[in-house]
C-alpha cells in the first residue's frame, strides 16, 4: 500500500541551527502539506503546496519556515533558524485532491524535532 | 472559522464494552468531518469520514460516526473494544483547505 514517508524520524539539534525536513508523498498526489503538534497540544497546520507554490499558512509558517519540492519526488520543510518552541512532531501529509471536503490527507509516521 | 472541540481528553474502557469519543464542532459552511487515529510512534490514519452524503458514516476497524447537524456533533463509538485500539483519536472538521484538528483523545483498554 503507498505511503508518505519521513525522514528523519528523529533529529535533535541546537538553537539557531538550520533543518531540514524530508518528505515523500505519494507518487500520484499532487497536494502536500505540513503539520506540527507540540507535546501535549493539538495538531496544527503549518503550510499546503500545490503546483509548486505555496497554496495556504497558517501564522506559525513565518520567514523562519520554508518548503521545496525540488525533485519530483521529495517534498521538504526547513526551519532556518530553530528555537526552542519549534521543539515538535512535524507531519507530512498528501493528497489526491485539495485536502477536507473530498481529499483524504495521508499522513506520513512523523519526524520528532528537539531543540536545545 | 472553524474550530472542533473533543470533549474528552482521556477515556478509559474495559475489553469488550462499548466506546464513545465525544466531539463537536463549528463551522461556518456545511463542513467535511474526519476521525484520525494515532497509534504510539505512528502516523495519523483515516479511520472514517463525512462529507455530506449519509449520517451514519462506517469506517475501519469497526468503528462508526454519527453527523448530528442540529447539535454539531460527530462522535465515533465502536460496540466493543479490543486492546489494539488503544490510541490517539482526532476528530478533525474541514472546508476546503483548511482542517482544524481537535486536542485528541486517548484512548485507553484494560484487559
């Protein structure tokens, strides 16, 4: 069965280092997303991608953040600085169609962020 | 806006008796509702969803929701339990692009 997968599954690394993200989605998808959940709180979105741009973020996706789909496969997100709040499980997600109201997201297993 | 609530942070349940996950939601606009599960050290897997054709909506592992437009609930129940399903449940409500996830509920199976 396709999956969207993640790598890596967990990175730790120190304040104000760059990160990045790496993502697969599934291979006939044509829109991808990215999540984050802090420990203990909800799921947010961050960010959705579609035709090689940006389609919708939230307020947390600020200048810090940024996604690439560089190859026709991978799909990333780099956080240029980190800080300690970025600390969080970042999911990647894909789907067929716009994600809601038909579109189911497939998500991928996670990548744990530690910030120290 | 958009927004749901799970009503239950934690449910705790014994092995064979019913489960009830409680969520409400608010929307603006007839809203696409989803229930996602997350095992320890897993994804978020779809485990049903609604989007305007029948109420009562199937989903995997023998799991069920109920749309109720007048009281803006959709809660997942599942007759009878079984340890495997001891997880994270999300109930998440959606237009178009934007899903807003609820907080989660854990739950819990004892033997």
């Amino acid at each position: 069965e396709p999956e969207v997968t993640q790598t890596p599954s967990h990175q730790v690394t120190q304040m104000g280092q760059e990160v990045i993200l790496r993502c697969v989605p599934i291979s006939n998808h044509l829109y991808f997303y990215w999540y984050r959940q802090i420990l203990g709180q909800k799921v947010e979105f961050l960010v959705s991608f579609y035709n090689n741009e940006i389609s919708e973020k939230s307020e947390i996706f600020d200048d810090q953040f940024s996604v690439e789909r560089p190859d026709g496969s991978n799909f990333t997100l780099k956080i240029r600085s980190t800080k300690l709040e970025d600390s969080a499980m970042y999911f990647c997600a894909s789907s067929e169609a716009p994600g809601g109201n038909t579109g189911e997201l497939f998500f991928g297993e996670g990548s744990r962020l530690t910030v120290l | 806006a958009q927004s749901v609530t799970q009503l239950d942070s934690h449910v705790s349940v014994s092995e064979g008796t019913p489960v009830l996950l409680r969520c409400n939601y608010s929307s603006s606009y007839s809203p696409s509702l989803f229930w996602y599960v997350q095992h320890p050290n897993k994804g978020l897997q779809l485990l049903l969803k609604y989007t305007s054709a029948a109420t009562l909506v199937k989903g995997i592992n023998g799991f069920e929701a109920e749309f109720k437009k007048s009281e803006t609930s959709f809660h997942l129940t599942k007759p009878s339990a079984h340890m495997s399903d001891a997880a994270e449940y999300f109930c998440v409500v959606s237009n178009n692009n934007d899903m807003r996830f609820g907080a989660g509920t854990r739950l819990t199976v004892k033997p």
